[in-house]
C-alpha cells in the first residue's frame, strides 16, 4: 500500500469518525438519587410481611409497582398469601444495600440485597437471618419511580 493511499485512507476513516461523532445522540443523564431509592424501598417492602397481616403487603407492593410486575403480582398474588398463611410466615427486612446498574432519567436497573429475618413454621418459629438478592428495573411514572420488572439473582 502506497504512502498515498494509506494518507487517504486515515483521512477518510479520521473524516468518518468525526461525523459518527457529531451525530451521536449526547449520552443520556445518569439516573437519579431517586430512582436508587425506589428499588431500595421496593426490596424493603417486597421482603417485609406477615401473614396474619398479608393484605398490608400486598398493599404496598400494588403500590411501589406498574406494568406487567404489579399484574402478575395481581395475579400470583392469592398463592402467595394462602403460601404465607399455612406457614404462619413473617418476613423483617433488617437491612438493604442498593446500587444503580444502569439506566437515565426515565428508567433505571437497581440491583437490591437485603438481609431478612424469617420465622415460620418451616423455621420452629425461630428467627432465621438470610439474604434476598434482586435486580428491578424502576419506571419513571408522572414523577414517581415505580418498579416494573424484578428478577431473582
């Protein structure tokens, strides 16, 4: 290859990334100390309950959620609490750690740990302390940052 062509060949691939560059669209914004935690405050409640009291959960789950989580929780949502109420199950979140995985100012990917403690007739009644991980994707819904997708880790 000539020192022409290769000059010509730089030129064109310095030109082509220089327009690549001016079109990109500008990186969207990181997302919000909000948005961190809503995903904090879901894993929380979604880890929390008692099942003499299921309906309070429940409760607060419809309303920390949207789109197609909040209607299979509808959904799954008796077999979850006839599951608790056999057991006699009760459920304390005693800590979470939240972090941002991704996302910008409408919708974002939290990855949620939390440390619970579980009596139930599984446990004897006696406290049983383990750790629940998830990733929930949070929807920027009118303002409010809403959880539309958990998946177990």
């Amino acid at each position: 290859m000539s020192r022409t062509t290769i000059a010509a060949t730089l030129l064109l691939s310095a030109a082509t990334c220089s327009a690549a560059l001016t079109a990109a669209p500008v990186a969207a914004a990181a997302p919000p100390e909000e948005a961190r935690l809503a995903g904090c405050e879901f894993g929380t409640a979604a880890t929390t309950y008692d099942y003499a009291r299921f309906g309070d959960h429940a409760r607060r789950v419809r309303e920390l959620s949207t789109g197609d989580f909040r209607a299979e929780f509808e959904n799954f949502r008796p077999n979850i609490q006839s599951g608790a109420e056999a057991a006699h199950a009760r459920a304390q979140a005693d800590s979470a750690d939240c972090r941002v995985v991704s996302g910008d100012d409408n919708r974002a990917e939290v990855a949620v740990d939390v440390v619970r403690t579980v009596t139930s007739d599984e446990t004897d009644g006696m406290p049983q302390t383990g750790r629940v991980s998830m990733t929930v994707t949070v929807d920027n819904v009118d303002g409010r940052w809403l959880v539309s997708k958990v998946q177990s880790n």
